[in-house]
C-alpha cells in the first residue's frame, strides 16, 4: 500500500535513537528521508540499511535545517512528516497513520501531534509540558520552516490545522542521561536564543506567526513570545520557574522533573539573559538604558524609614491581634491579614501535599502530615520580615511607577511561593527532634536575602547602567 505521507528525519550522531525511531514506522512503509549533517558515527549507514535516502548538509540552525531538507529531498507524496530522531512513534499513533485517509482531510493543511518529554527516564507531565502539541505533519510544498527563529523552531502552516490527541510522539534523548551534555547543549541554544533577541530589539526579525491566544498552539506560544520579551530581564527566569513549578504543578513531577524544570525554565533562561547584556555591551550600546539621576542618600534615607515602618506596624498589628494586653477583637476579626496569610500558606501547602499523595491536614496554626508529623506556623514563618525588606527598596528606589508595581506584586508572589515550597519539605523532610546548628528559619531567611539581593542588583542594573557613549562624555 502507498501511503500519502513520507517521513523526514534530522540527525547528527544519533546511532543510539535512530534504529528507535525507525523501528516504530517500519510497519507503515513509507518513504524515508534523513538529512545528516556531518555524523562521525553509524547514523549514515543505519539510515541506508534501512533503506532511507540520505543527503548531508553542514548544520547552522534547526530552522535552516528543516528548510534545506523541504527544498531539496524529491518528496512525492502529498504529505510529510517531519521527526527528530530522538522521537519515536507510539503504537497509537501509528495506527491513526496507518487509518490516515487523505480525502478526510481535503479542508486541512496540517496537523498537530501530542508529544511526551522525558528526562533521565521521567515523563514530564507537569509544567506545562502535557500535553505538548507540535506541528509535525503537513501538505508538502504548503508548509515551510519559519526562518524568522534561531532556536524554537517551528513549521508555518498556511490555513486549516487540527489536532491529534490520541496518539503520541515520546521523546527522550538518551546522550541527556549524562548532564554535562544536556548543559553543553543548552549552552549553544543560548547563543542563539540570545542573538535572537538582540535582534528582534533592533527590529531586524519579527515574528511570522500572529500572536493569538486563542489560536493554534504555535500562535498561543507567539503570543506568550510576545509577552516574555516585555518582561524585565533576570527577573522573567524566576517567574518562569515558579509559575511552571506552582501554577502549572511542576513540583508534582519529582526530585527528576524539579531538576528538569530548574535547569530549563530558569537556569537556561538565566544564561540567555546574560549573553543579551554581554551582546548588548560589547556590540549594541545603543540599547543601553540611559542613566537615572539618583541621590543615594535620600534613596538610603527613604529606604531605612519605608523598612522599620513595614518591619514594626507587622510587629504591632501582630500584637494587638494576638491574646494580651493589647488585643483587639475587632482588628483580629475582621482586618487580620497575618492570620489571613497564614492560613493561605498552610492550606496552600495542605493542597500541594496532597496532591504529592501524602496525607496533609490543617488548622489555623498547624500542618499535620501523616506519617511525618507536625509542623507550626508562628509569626516568624511568614516572611513578613523579608517582604518588608523587598518593599522598602523597591518603593524608594527612583524608577517609573508602573514598573515599581509590576517587580513588587511578582516579588512578594515569589517570596511566598518560595515560603511555601519551604513548608512542604519541612512537612515531608524536617526532623524537629534532631540537634541542627542553624534552625530553619535561618537557612531559609540567608537564601531568601541572597536571592533578593540578586534579584535586586539586577532589577537595578537594567534600568540605570551606564550606557558606553555616556561613559566617554
């Protein structure tokens, strides 16, 4: 039987997945193409074997890649199927393929697979990673690679696509197994990510795509593109993460899925900001923000008075909303953000706990995990202490209001966050009983004002740094 598709494949030294990936499409006979671009190994002669034809040609990118591979294999079937060989074709999918009928299909151009990511062995089902739709097949000669995009490659597909929910793709690269090879890898994208988008700040590349949320898959990642680019640089990784660990449950994928989560949505995010300063300084000074006219003392004035205000008025209304002398029942029940915030901690802990499978109750000072204790919440845990800090800097420091807005609401949401994460593994991993040199309090207070004071270096360097013409005036 003919099929109406062919399968194009991308290699480089992938002698380990590609007999993987070509034995979950031997059943469907169809065409094989694969474009090598230098392989020292048995990738050429595996693809031969198989009876897949090979051209090579010198990688530069992944989207230049695809587009030589369009251009310059003799395709005769009306559809292709674009794969990285470190994909494999699931039983399901393959029968879908198998069932494929191009007269169903005359109103589409091209078609949306559900990928699984895997990572040293983990499916990844959190953080925004499943589903995972991609591009993957479409009519020849009406799909193209998008060479507006160094890094995220995707396939342009003009007018109708669908999508394919059942059935798969899984993807595990197993040279990842070893991580100096996934950070060496990532370290390369991060050129390229970061050139991409000093060059989308001198307008010399846009988008092909129109951002939609409420589009395709590609268009909805166009518009979130889009919004990521607006965000501050070093603080963007931060949120990142902890929306991808929080909102979108990634720390329900364990130890594995949290180091994945870590290294790809802040330490790789993280790098790339760095190389865009590093590229901007030695190459772009013109992006370079103009200096702000400061007065250092009335900033460190300002900044001691906004601090000891926040510190105290916590510290009073804790007291006058506490049994004493000084209480105040009405304060206590009707404007007590301090039991209100408590509360939201530990029933927000409760719920993740969980939702990790562990057995988490709570009352209005307490977490009780089963088989792991208690753990009480007293005024000290609440990071209140910290949120001052971070709040009096901000306010004081000289910048436009509505920045000051935006890196104190997303500031004080981390802070929290992070407080929370501390109250899950303290519920799980805490042993009050034994002897510790510092409590816990401590350790967790000397991270948070570390990761405060990057996070505020940075928020403070890219907006007031010296650009190079004004260094020579």
């Amino acid at each position: 039987m003919t099929r109406p598709f062919s399968f194009i494949i991308i290699t480089y030294n992938e002698e380990v997945h590609l007999p993987r990936l070509l034995a979950s499409i031997r059943e469907l006979e169809a065409p094989v193409f694969v474009l090598d671009s230098g392989s020292t190994d048995a990738t050429v002669q595996i693809s031969r074997d198989f009876g897949a034809t090979v051209l090579q040609n010198a990688f530069e990118n992944h989207p230049k890649q695809w587009d030589f591979a369009l251009k310059n294999f003799y395709i005769k079937t009306p559809w292709v199927i674009c794969l990285d060989a470190d994909q494999t074709v699931t039983p399901e999918l393959k029968k879908r393929l198998s069932e494929f009928n191009e007269e169903d299909y005359t109103a589409v151009n091209g078609i949306y697979f559900n990928r699984k990511n895997f990572f040293k062995g983990r499916w990844i089902k959190h953080g925004g990673y499943s589903p995972f739709y991609l591009l993957k097949m479409f009519r020849f000669g009406v799909g193209y690679s998008d060479l507006n995009e160094n890094m995220d490659h995707r396939f342009i597909v003009p007018g109708n696509t669908i999508i394919w929910k059942d059935g798969c793709l899984l993807e595990e690269n197993l040279k990842e197994n070893n991580i100096s090879f996934w950070i060496a890898k990532h370290n390369r994208y991060s050129d390229l990510v970061a050139h991409e988008e000093v060059e989308r700040m001198l307008q010399l590349r846009s988008q092909t795509l129109k951002p939609h949320f409420w589009g395709s898959p590609d268009e909805r990642t166009a518009w979130l593109k889009q919004l990521w680019w607006q965000l501050p640089r070093y603080v963007r990784p931060m949120l990142y993460f902890i929306y991808r660990m929080f909102f979108q449950l990634g720390i329900l994928d364990g130890r594995t899925g949290v180091i994945f989560h870590f290294l790809q949505a802040f330490w790789f995010r993280l790098i790339v900001d760095v190389k865009i300063d590093e590229l901007i300084q030695q190459d772009h000074p013109e992006l370079l923000p103009k200096r702000t006219n400061a007065d250092p003392v009335r900033f460190a004035l300002i900044f001691i008075i906004l601090f000891l205000a926040f510190y105290y008025f916590n510290i009073c209304f804790f007291g006058i909303t506490s049994s004493g002398n000084h209480y105040s029942a009405f304060l206590a029940t009707h404007l007590n953000y301090i039991g209100a915030l408590r509360r939201l901690l530990l029933k927000s802990s409760a719920l993740i706990l969980n939702l990790m499978g562990f057995g988490a109750i709570t009352n209005d000072y307490e977490l009780l995990v089963a088989g792991h204790g208690t753990l009480q919440v007293v005024y000290s845990c609440l990071g209140l202490g910290l949120i001052s800090f971070f709040a009096a800097f901000v306010i004081a420091y000289p910048k436009k209001r509505k920045k000051k807005i935006f890196f104190l609401v997303a500031g004080i949401i981390g802070i929290e966050l992070l407080n929370m994460l501390r109250f899950v593994l303290l519920a799980i991993f805490w042993n009050k009983h034994e002897g510790h040199i510092l409590d816990h309090h401590t350790v967790f207070n000397i991270f948070m004002y570390l990761v405060i004071a990057i996070s505020l270096y940075f928020w403070v360097k890219h907006d007031d740094e010296l650009s190079t013409a004004d260094a020579k005036n």
